[in-house]
C-alpha cells in the first residue's frame, strides 16, 4: 500500500476506533440505567462482541503503524518525503495514543459507577430480607451480574 493511501487508511481506523469507543460508552451507560434482566444480558453481549472488535481494531492499529515508521526509517533520509512521512507517523502514534487514552478512561469510569451501584445495593441489602428469599437471590443475582 503507497504511503499516503496506508496514512489515510490508519486514520479511517483511528476514526472507527473513536466510534467504538463512544459506543462502548453508551452501553456502558444503558446497562447500568436498566434493572431489566433481558436488556441487561442483551447489553452485556453487544458490549463483550464490541470490546473483542475494539481490541482486534486496536491491535490492528498499532501494527499498521509499527509498520509504516519501520517503512520509512529504512527509507532514505535525503528522500525529500521523509520529513513528511515522519510528521505523519507521529500524527498518526498521537492521535492513536489519545483514543486509546479516551478508551482507558471510558472503562475506567464504568467500572467506578458499578462498583458505586454495588455499594449502593449492598447498603439497601438489608431492607431486602423482610420480601424474602426469592428477592434476596435476585439481587445477589444481579450484584454477581455487574461484578463480570
């Protein structure tokens, strides 16, 4: 793949990356707004499939990249491109450090507000015993659900 081409290809990916990202967030968001069961295990299986193409498009990324800098590291210095292929590839390794960056912190802040619906479950726990055991092991059930 020419240069410009494979440039201009990374930074589709790069893109599709920041899509997943923003909907990796979304269902982020829909699985801890809703008590339902069956939109619960709906969400859980669209973000587990979304996460595996993220990290493949991630991976696929940084190897594109890697590439591309090994490229033009073996080409000559003096090639009048050289300097632009180099900004290039560093556009490229900034651009794709802070989605990854975005990604870290989507997932950093998900796992900080289930942890926070876990602790606050926990406390309005004992409140559930009077309804007895069917509601007690629902909501041991759903409190295993938000652990995975």
């Amino acid at each position: 793949m020419h240069g410009g081409t494979q440039v201009g290809s990374i930074q589709d990916s790069i893109k599709q990356l920041h899509e997943n990202i923003n909907a990796v967030s979304d269902l982020h968001s829909r699985r801890l707004a809703t008590t339902d069961d069956a939109l619960q295990s709906a969400s859980t299986s669209q973000l587990s499939q979304l996460t595996a193409q993220t990290s493949a498009l991630t991976n696929s990324i940084r190897n594109q990249i890697t590439s591309l800098n090994n490229s033009n590291k073996s080409s000559q210095q003096a090639d009048a491109d050289f300097r632009t292929r180099k900004g290039q590839i560093a556009t490229l390794q900034n651009s794709f450090k802070r989605a990854l960056q975005d990604y870290q912190e989507v997932e950093k802040k998900s796992r900080d507000k289930y942890r926070q619906r876990m602790e606050r479950q926990i406390r309005i726990g004992p409140s559930l015993r009077p309804l007895g055991p069917r509601r007690c092991c629902q909501f041991v059930e759903f409190v295993r659900r938000l652990a995975q």
